[in-house]
C-alpha cells in the first residue's frame, strides 16, 4: 500500500522529495536502532519474584467446578443488610476436574463473591487448602470462571471487525496480538524486575507502533508520517506525565493494588510506574489521531494538487480540530469511566473541590487526562506541517495525463469541468468550483 496508491482513475500520484526522504529514513533507522538496543538492554533474564514472595501457597492448586446448591450462611442474621462485607453463602460445588474430579465439597462465599449473582449451574475455580496441625483440609473459592463469556464476546469482536474492515481489519487484530505479546513478554516482565518504567514505557510503545503501524496500514510514506508523529507525541506527553507526577509530589501508590504490589515487590519506583501507565493509557489514542490525520492530508493532497502550502495546512487543520474536539470526549470519559467507583466515593465527601482535587487519586487522574490530552492536541499541527508540499513531506508531485476540459457552453459548463479530473484550464478560466476548498 505506497502513498501514491490510486484512489479514483486518474487521480495525482504523490512524490516526496529528495530531502524528506533521506531525513526520514535517516529518522526511522535511528529510532529503530535504539529500540533494538533498549529492548536487548532492558530485556528481563530472571522471574522478579524472590522467595517467600509468592502470591500463591505451596501445595494448593486450583480446580474447576460447578455450584450445585447455594443457601444463606445460618450465622449471618441480621449482619446481612450491614454491607458487602458481611454476605455470606453457602455453595455445594461439584469439582469437574483435577484428582477429585466427581467430589461435592463445601465452599463458603463471603462479601464480593457472595453478591455477584451467582447461581446454581454457575462454573466456578476453587482450591483445597491443607489443614495445620492435623485440621481438616477446606475448599476455598477462588473465582468465577467467566472464560465462556470472554470468549465469546472475543468471537463476536473479531467477526465484526473482519466483517467491517475487511483486510485491514484482519492485520489490525494480528498487530492488536503482536502489541499484547510486546506488553506481557517483555513490558511487564521489565517493571516488575526493576528497570526504568519510563524507559521501558519509551521503548515498548515504540516497539510496539513499528509493528503495529506498518503491519495494519502498510509500508508507505503515508505510514511512515503517522509513526513519526505518534512517536513525537509520545515522547511529548511521557515529558509532561513525568513533569506532573513530580510536580504534584504522587507516590503512585494510591489503590489497593499498588499496595499490595508494594509489599511484594518493594524496590520498584513508583512513580515512574505512574508515568508509564500514562503513556500506555494514550498511546492507542495518539495512534487513532495521527493515522487518521496522515490519511485526511494525503487524501487532501491527492484530490487537490493545486493547493498552496497553506491552504492544505488550513484544510488539514480544519479537520484535525473536528477530531481533537470528539477525541478529548474519548479521553476524559474513558478515564471517567474506568475511575467511577473512586468518582462515586469522592463526591460523597463534604470537603472544598480544591481538597478533593488535591486527593492522590483524583490527581492521578488529573494528570493522566491533561498529559494525554495535550499530547494529543499536538500531534495535529506538527502532523499536517510534516505532510505539507514543496519542501515539506510531499514533494512534487507527478500527475497522470490530464484530460482535456470539455466545452464550457451552457449553463452546466462549470460543473463538467469541476467533475473532470485534475483540469488545468478550469483554473485558468476562472470557473469556481474548481477552487472551493474542501
């Protein structure tokens, strides 16, 4: 898929020039290489957990089941309508695999699994755990198998997205696998063995946007303006993400998860794991607007060859501005979205908007959406000033044989001659139409 590929019969075929290309290519091979090294550098040689860090206990081993009774614990009383905590059930579970494959044994739900609504016929994961000092061993829940749901939720996705996008659909969802082995084989194996979050964040994502980008949109120039623009970005708003945590003094150490993550692994530096997850939480929207962008000036480009530097600027612009407005919306509720439980218990604080701002979480999130945001809002301008002509990122372009203008007689003259591909004479003549701008 080259950048100068058709997009109707006669329509112009791009050029770059000379200079853009050699700087380009220059830039890419620089980027690639330090990528290449960061990931060999940085690339994690042993487990990151120590002994007597295990998350798991020696000797218990989880089996799957299904509940075949479910009762209200007899001892919970009136305790039940005092919160979540306090809930109990207790399920009769089948164990459908490992040595005691045909057992029922007892599992007691208490708070958060006991409210999930399961029911009977519902699979779940549980563990029998050994008794000390000569006890019986009990059965422990562990978690409700949601693999089917998953699963078939995934189905419908990838069959929509093949549907609908075709091709690019089907390379879109195989640089979706290759972003995921990027982000458990080598990112998270890096943080949790203690090399630089920021680092690793930088050369991850990058990693993962050659692929990504090229192998869902193709190899061609067009490509190739998206990538420097989402790398540039990236590293604008992994500046302003560490700028912020630091100025704002966060630990990031706010949720229960960093925490536990902190008693087992104490020697990660976290916040520099707060400005990771900043780049990671924009970088799929970086890669939305600047591909997106490339394509707008390209196609801009091709359907008109007579615009001047600055009125492709403008017209790029113009557009760019129409998708930053909708994707701040994207931005803020995605964050919203995902922090609603925290939005839920803040607002039931009677304090100042000022201290409530000031909390570590709501900051946190502050910062998140503002550093993505103002990245984002930057890869629109620096994008559409790479891809302008004459010295910019598309050179002179070469035209396929043009047709000759059709008589201008009549009161139809001027549309003939706008719908005629690309018409020298309809500008030479002054007819409007062919200089409205788009």
């Amino acid at each position: 898929m080259g950048a100068g590929h058709s997009h109707s019969h006669d329509a112009p075929v791009l050029g770059l020039s000379a200079t853009a290309r050699r700087v380009t290519l220059g830039l890419l091979l620089v980027v690639a290489a330090v990528t290449l090294a960061g990931l060999i550098l940085l690339w994690p040689t042993s487990h990151p957990t120590k002994d007597g860090s295990s998350l798991t206990a020696e000797g218990v081993d989880t089996v799957p089941g299904r509940i075949t009774a479910l009762t209200p614990c007899e001892d919970t009383g009136e305790s039940q309508g005092q919160g979540p905590q306090h809930a109990c059930l207790d399920a009769q579970v089948t164990v459908t695999g490992g040595p005691s494959a045909g057992r029922t044994v007892p599992v007691e739900l208490i708070g958060v699994s006991a409210m999930s609504g399961l029911k009977v016929g519902d699979a779940v994961n549980v563990a029998e755990v050994p008794g000390i000092d000569g006890q019986p061993s009990t059965w422990a829940f562990i978690n409700t198998d949601r693999t089917p749901v998953l699963l078939g939720f995934l189905i419908v996705f990838v069959a929509v997205v093949i549907a609908v996008a075709g091709r690019k659909g089907l390379f879109g969802l195989l640089g979706l696998i290759v972003s995921g082995a990027v982000l458990f084989g080598f990112m998270i194996p890096a943080l949790t063995s203690g090399h630089p979050a920021v680092a690793v964040a930088i050369i991850g994502s990058t990693a993962i946007m050659f692929v990504v980008l090229y192998l869902a949109h193709g190899v061609s120039w067009r490509t190739t303006s998206a990538f420097v623009g989402t790398w540039l970005s990236l590293l604008v708003t992994t500046g302003l993400g560490a700028l912020g945590v630091y100025l704002s003094r966060l630990s990031g150490m706010s949720s229960e998860e960093t925490l536990a993550l902190a008693g087992v692994l104490g020697n990660l530096d976290f916040p520099d794991i707060l400005t990771c997850s900043l780049v990671l939480g924009g970088l799929g929207v970086l890669n939305d607007v600047t591909i997106t962008q490339a394509s707008s000036v390209w196609e801009l480009r091709a359907a008109g060859p007579h615009l001047t530097r600055r009125e492709l600027f403008t017209s790029g612009m113009r557009i760019g501005r129409d998708h930053i407005a909708s994707t701040i919306y994207t931005i803020v509720f995605a964050y919203a979205g995902a922090s609603l439980s925290l939005l839920l218990l803040l607002s039931l604080y009677n304090q100042p908007l000022n201290l409530l701002f000031s909390t570590e979480e709501f900051t946190e999130e502050i910062i998140r959406t503002l550093g993505s945001g103002i990245g984002l809002v930057l890869s629109v301008p620096s994008d559409d000033r790479r891809r302008r002509p004459h010295g910019g990122w598309l050179g002179p372009e070469t035209r396929r044989p043009q047709q000759a203008c059709p008589p201008t007689r009549g009161v139809g003259a001027a549309d003939r001659c706008h719908r005629m591909s690309p018409c020298a004479r309809c500008a030479d003549r002054g007819i409007p139409g062919r200089t409205t701008r788009v």
